[in-house]
C-alpha cells in the first residue's frame, strides 16, 4: 500500500523591502551604519579622551625598546638635518646664500617631519589597526587624527631642541615667536586631514602605504626644506606656474611661516603673497575635505 506525503509549501522569501520594514518596526538598525555627520562629530567630541590618551600611549611606546628611549624623538631629526646640511649645505654650498643656514634647516627639516610623520601614520591608520577597528564600535576617524596629535607631540619636544639651536645661532628671542602657535595650528589641522584622507585610500588599497615615501621624498625637495624658495623664484628664468606652484605648495607655506616666525633674518620679503590666506585656505580645504571625504566610508572599514 503506497503512503502519499504531501510536500509542505514553499516559505515565500521575504523582500528586502519587507526586511527594512521589520527591522524599522522593532527598533533595529544596520551594525557599524554611518551616522550623520553632525552626529559623527558628537562622537568623536565624546571619545577625545581617547584620542589624547592613544596618541600619548603610541609616543610613549615608540621608542620603548631602544636605550636611548625619548631622546630618539630629537635625535631623529637632528641627526635628519646634519646629512642634509653636510650634502646640501657644505657640497652644494647652498649656506653660502641663506642666512642663519643651521637655524634655517633645522626649522624646515622639524616642521617638513612633522607633516610626513603625520601622512606616513595616517596611511597606515586603518589598515595596520585592523584588530582594533574590528573589534570596538568607536568613529574610525578617531584613529588618524590621533596618529596626527602624536606627531604634534613628538614635534613639540623637538622644539625645545629647536629653541637651544636658535639661541646658540645667535637667533635673539623675540615677540614673532608667538606667531607659531597659529602656524603649529594650521599646519595640524592640514595634516590631520590628509591624514583622513590616505587612511581612507590605505584602508581599501594597503599598497598605498609603499609608495607614499617616495612621494613624500619628492615633495620634501620642492618644498624648500634645504634651499630658499625666494631665493630660486626672483627673476623671470621660471614659468610663472612653476613659480606659483612653488609658493602654493602647502608644506612650503608652513615652513616659511615657522621660519618667519622664529628666525630674525628671514624677513616678511622673503614670504609668499597672501602667505596666512594661503595657509588657512589649506588648512580649510585639508581638514573640513579630508574629514568628510573619511566619514563618507565610515561603514566600509574594517570589513573584508
């Protein structure tokens, strides 16, 4: 006697529209969704403890194997613009037509290593914390901004170095000096937000982060770290959009403020046009671009 089963009938598939209402009607929302950005910025306002405390807690350990220890945050540098001065400075003879050359380099090679550090750091923000990111909730952003306040800090302890080296120059301490807190503070902001925005482009393509040196190579010698920008541009045996892009560069600007600021012998003369619109445009474009720029992926990091 044969047994007749009968099939049960299919479960219809639900749509995805049908899924959202569902979701919407008990109070679900996607893991890891972007918020707005108003609500972003309240977010990381919220976690800046956070910020400070892991760019501290990254200074501190950066140099923790080596015996030296912290002194390294000074000798990087230094020991940076004494090869620099002996091939750019005795070879090419270059001192030879800046005054206070040692003050001059130094200032550059500090304030150039602070925006590469920073870029450098940023590159690798996501993608070298890959175990953090997919581990906590927290905005993604708070990871390159506080890469960029660790290099801040490590370039605040190269300034003491900077002011013994001024002074042993003969460099006199003057009220200018205080023109470096709004040049310190544009320049961070500018290189907070690239930072954003290659922590972003390294997240998704991590072969970024093995290129940026050879690009970062490149803009430090067009940026007038070892040689004088005004002193290559007089005269017409330039395009004029060399000479523009020369001027514009935004490392360039913010070396030239700093030195401005610090360094007696160079002179108002010796700066681009319109040099603090210059730098606050790019600090604008930089920061408010590149943090957007970031927020807009907020959902994809971490994933993959």
């Amino acid at each position: 006697m044969s047994q007749v089963l009968d099939t049960p009938p299919p479960t219809p598939v639900p749509a995805d529209d049908d899924l959202a209402a569902l979701a919407a009607r008990h109070g679900l929302s996607v893991s890891g969704a972007r918020p707005s950005l108003p609500e972003y910025v309240r977010q990381l306002w919220a976690r800046r403890h956070f910020i400070t405390a892991f760019a501290t807690a990254k200074l501190t350990a950066q140099y923790s194997q080596a015996k030296l220890g912290q002194i390294w945050q000074v000798m990087t540098p230094l020991l940076n613009a004494a090869v620099y001065y002996f091939i750019f400075g005795v070879l090419l003879g270059t001192k030879r037509h800046v005054p206070d050359y040692i003050p001059f380099l130094v200032t550059g090679v500090f304030i150039w290593t602070f925006t590469q550090s920073s870029i450098m750091a940023g590159t690798r923000a996501i993608s070298g914390n890959l175990g953090l990111v997919r581990a906590l909730h927290f905005p993604r952003a708070a990871l390159p901004i506080s890469f960029a306040l660790q290099q801040l800090q490590q370039l605040l302890f190269s300034m003491a170095a900077l002011v013994v080296i001024l002074l042993c120059f003969g460099v006199p301490i003057a009220f200018s000096w205080l023109l470096a807190v709004p040049a310190l503070v544009l320049q961070f902001t500018f290189n907070t937000g690239v930072a954003l925005i290659m922590a972003r482009m390294g997240a998704k393509t991590p072969d970024i982060a093995q290129l940026m040196p050879f690009v970062l190579r490149t803009w430090m010698y067009v940026s007038g770290v070892m040689w004088s920008i005004d002193r290559l541009t007089k005269g017409d045996h330039l395009p004029r959009w060399v000479t523009l892009a020369l001027e514009t560069n935004p490392a360039a600007v913010y070396i030239d403020l700093m030195r401005f600021a610090l360094i007696d012998s160079f002179h108002a003369g010796q700066l681009p046009p319109h040099v603090w619109a210059a730098a606050t445009g790019w600090a604008l474009i930089a920061g408010v671009g590149g943090f957007v720029y970031f927020w807009k992926a907020e959902e994809m990091y971490g994933r993959g």
